[in-house]
C-alpha cells in the first residue's frame, strides 16, 4: 500500500534508479497547500476541523506540533467520505491545480531517464490519494507516499502509513522488492530539502533542485551539482 509499480523487470540486473522528492522539486512549493484549498473550497472539512487544522499549524509554527501531527490532523478531514468521491476530486485537483505547477525541467528529466530505461521513483510526504496517479501519468515507475486509511470503500480519517518524510522515507524506499536490484553509484537523486539528505546520500549522483538554505550548505560542502528549475518556461 502506497506504492504503484508501473513497470517492473525482474530478471535480478542491476538497474539504475532516478529517486526524485516531489514537492518543492517536481512541482512549485508544497502541494498539500494547493490541496487543502481546492478542499475548501469543495467543502470537505467541516468548519470544526478547519479550525483544529489552523490551530496545528500554528502550533506547528511555535515548534509544538510536528510534520506528524499535522498530517494527522489533515486526514481527519476524510473520515466518512468515500473512496470514489476522493478519487474523483483529486483527478479534477490534479488536473486543474497540480498540472501547471509541474516544472518543465522536471518533466524533461523524467523522460531522459526513461529514455535510458532507468528506474524512476518518486518519493514524497504528500498523501498518495493524488499522488500515486499524478505520479504515474509524469512517467514514474513507483510512487511511494503517505497513505490515507481506508475500510470498506470509504476514508477513516486515520493514516495507514507513518508520515513518509526523514528515515521513514528511507525506510519504505529499502522495503521495495527492486530496491535490492538497483546499483545506488550508478543512481539519481534530486530534492530540494535537507530532509531528503539521506536519500540524496545514498546514490552516486544526487542532484539539488533549488535547494533551501540547510541543504544548500551541506551541497556546496559536497560539491553537489544544483540546478535552478521554475515555471518560467511554462506553456
């Protein structure tokens, strides 16, 4: 669960992967702001979870609540909807919201390392109800996310996966089935956020994708390559 394979060779070489972060990286800022409000605006959290959502992220601003506790907080808001419904308004937010914040350098990318038949995964906090389609349709292998929980055919309002940000985006990454199979010197990593630190560690070839402050440092310390990529070019 939160994972979609789209195309898998198993015959055990060695493959090289293209490990990209999604928010920040692939699109323009962070996508669960633009989802939040294309909820509101289509009247999915009643008016006393918008409320409990507004006090966690100023708690989360004061340093009292943590990513964690915010994505927590932000599933609450489906309990009670049904799978169908989500589905449906997460195709309409994706292709009306997310589809122009795409960077074109990141499309372009995706696609050079699917010409060279690398592995391309995204990985990211954003939850899989948007992102695992979205993800497919750029042209992503696998996409491994922050699952909403469901039973029978509809959200409960809880997360069915830990938050995937830090080491448990690590984590899920070495739990593929391919991860074994892929040859990290030869591999890709691009991110924008010292979160992603380990991942970008982890392959021969990490890339910064307009990188904040923290991340910056640690990559000129490094020698990483970082690429500047925005909607300039937009059509």
């Amino acid at each position: 669960m939160g994972e979609t394979a789209r195309r898998a060779d198993g015959d055990g070489t060695p493959r090289v992967a293209a490990f990209f972060d999604f928010d920040s990286t692939i699109v323009r800022g962070d996508s669960i702001v633009p989802f939040t409000k294309f909820l509101f605006r289509r009247g999915i959290p009643k008016l006393s979870h918008k409320l409990q959502l507004a006090w966690s992220l100023l708690l989360h601003h004061a340093r009292v609540h943590t990513n964690d506790d915010v994505k927590q907080v932000f599933a609450r808001q489906f309990a009670g909807h049904s799978a169908a419904e989500i589905e449906s308004l997460c195709r309409e937010f994706s292709e009306t919201v997310l589809k122009p914040l795409v960077y074109p350098q990141a499309r372009e990318r995706i696609e050079r390392h699917r010409v060279q038949k690398h592995l391309v995964i995204i990985a990211s906090a954003s939850v899989t109800a948007y992102l695992e389609a979205f993800g497919n349709e750029l042209g992503a292998d696998i996409v491994v996310g922050t699952v909403l929980e469901q039973q029978n055919g509809a959200y409960t309002g809880r997360l069915a996966t830990p938050n995937c940000i830090k080491e448990e985006k690590i984590n899920r990454l070495r739990a593929l089935p391919v991860f074994r199979e892929i040859h990290m010197p030869s591999s890709f990593a691009y991110s924008d956020h010292i979160y992603d630190l380990p991942m970008l560690a982890m392959v021969g070839n990490p890339v910064l994708v307009n990188p904040e402050p923290r991340l910056r440092k640690v990559g000129k310390q490094r020698q990483w390559p970082t690429e500047h990529w925005g909607l300039e070019n937009a059509r």
